[in-house]
C-alpha cells in the first residue's frame, strides 16, 4: 500500500494505535476521531493513513483519499450529532502552515458543528 508512518508524527501514533483516541471511523486511507480539545459541542478531525505533512503538499494524486475524507464528512457529521442541513449543518477547516494556525503537521481536516448559540454568521 501507498501508507507511510513518520514514527516522530503524533497522529501517525493515532492511526497505528500507540497513543489511544475515540475513534469515528476508518477505512483502508481515512482515519477519524474526536479531537482532544473541542472548539465544538461536535468536533472530530478526519486525517489521511499516509503522512502528509500539510494541504501545502497535497497534489492530484492526492484527490482519492482527499475526496473520501470530503466525501465522509456530512455522514459523519451527522452520526456525531450534527443536527441536519440547513437549520444544523457543519464546519470544515484545514488549518495550513504557521500563518494558517497549524500546530499538528500531519494535515487534518477538522468537522465541527452542533447547537452553538453564541455563533452568529
Ligand atoms: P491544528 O491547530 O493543527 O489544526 O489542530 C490540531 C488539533 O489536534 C487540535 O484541535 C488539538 O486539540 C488536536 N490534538 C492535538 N493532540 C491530540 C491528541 O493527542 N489527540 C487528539 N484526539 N487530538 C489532538
Ligand atoms: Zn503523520
């Protein structure tokens, strides 16, 4: 298979078990879980298997695991408790880089949602 481990990266350590998580899904190139510390009533982080540092490195032969992860999301979503479209719906957001508030450089897509009445727009 195209899945590459880097034994430094933390969630590398997630999808091969060594560091325990409250997983939400997995395939044979997708890997999601709860994040640690939640910005969301929901909020779980959907990453690929390969180690890939950032969005800032992904190339077309990336568009398969990516579109899964995209393609996962509003399913998973709702099984987390995001309430449906469109009075409930979801945020997704890949922070990139530095600049982009990135702190885990293995690239991950956050999906956050459920009731929060203090979000306005
Ligand atoms: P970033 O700022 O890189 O986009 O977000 C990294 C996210 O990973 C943060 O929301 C943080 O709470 C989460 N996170 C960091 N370490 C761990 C961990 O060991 N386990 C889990 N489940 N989430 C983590
Ligand atoms: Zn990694």
């Amino acid at each position: 298979s195209s899945v590459s481990h880097d034994p430094q990266c933390i969630f590398c350590k997630i999808i091969a078990g060594e560091i325990p998580s409250k997983k939400v899904y997995e395939d044979e190139d997708i890997f999601a879980f709860h994040d640690i510390n939640p910005w969301a009533p929901v909020h779980f982080l959907m990453v690929p298997k390969r180690h890939i540092a950032s969005m800032a490195q992904v190339q077309a032969s990336d568009a398969p695991w990516l579109g899964k992860i995209m393609a996962k999301a509003p399913e998973l979503a709702l099984q987390m408790g995001c309430n449906p479209y469109p009075e409930g719906g979801f945020r997704i957001v890949v922070n990139t880089g530095e600049e982009g508030g990135q702190e885990v450089h293995h690239l991950h897509v956050h999906v956050m949602g459920g009731p929060r009445p203090w979000l306005k727009g």
